[in-house]
C-alpha cells in the first residue's frame, strides 16, 4: 500500500485527497516491461545511458535472482541502482553483478533492520566518482 505511511491531520482531508490522486495517476501509468520489450526499445537509442533501478527488499534475499534475471536481456545498463539493499556496514558480502562493474555501497541506517542502503554499481568504462560519502539519517 503506498499509502500507508501519509501521516495527514483529520482536518486536512483536501491535502490528503490530492496527494492520493497524485499517487494513483503516477502508479497507474507504471506498468512492466517483457525482456523482449526492453530489448527492443530501451537500448535502441546509444546516445543516452541507460540505468536500471530497483527496490530489491534486501540484496541477501534477492539478489540472486536479480542475476538469474539478467539474463534475460540482450543488453546490460551502464549503471544499476538497488535500494533497501538491508546491507550493514562491516558485514561482508560479494554482491558483484561482473567484472565490468565497479560497485559502490552506502549502508543501512545503524538501528533500522530493514528499508534503508544504497548500492550502486556503474560501467567501469563511466567517467564515475564518490567525491563523498552519504549520511543516512
């Protein structure tokens, strides 16, 4: 439900009614795309970069299946952004999508179990660099 964490006063029922709106209009034009139907329209057009980003609901559960998934596809994004990652900084890990990608990680909130991390992994043929950390709060 994405809806689930507006927090509106009683008496601002308005406010509340147009921020759904907003959000069904948005959620209504997502839809989800076959492999063939990326394969044949997203990569088609060179000259932009192409960038992939998911919630994966924690790399540990998940990622594995990202990879089986990629497969799939003719082509592979010049970066991949994974949010919720549940990484915690000091567990070691190897979420390595190749060697063609150099991967970056910001980690979880310290006292939040899941919902938080960052991973980002760019093409190491990008111009590409972390010029500071990021503080989640």
């Amino acid at each position: 439900n994405p809806y689930v964490d507006l927090d509106f006063p009683d008496d601002d029922i308005d406010n509340y009614c147009a921020t759904t709106a907003a959000a069904s209009n948005i959620l209504s034009q997502c839809r989800v795309l076959s492999p063939t139907a990326v394969n044949d329209h997203a990569f088609s057009n060179t000259s932009f970069s192409n960038i992939y980003y998911h919630n994966i609901d924690g790399l540990k559960a998940n990622f594995t299946e990202f990879l089986n998934q990629l497969q799939l596809y003719d082509n592979n994004c010049d970066m991949y952004c994974f949010v919720e990652t549940n990484l915690k900084e000091g567990e070691p890990h190897d979420f390595n999508i190749n060697s063609e990608y150099q991967a970056e990680h910001f980690y979880s909130i310290t006292d939040k179990a899941k919902g938080s991390g960052i991973s980002l992994y760019h093409n190491k043929s990008l111009p590409f660099c972390r010029d500071h950390g990021l503080d989640i709060r």
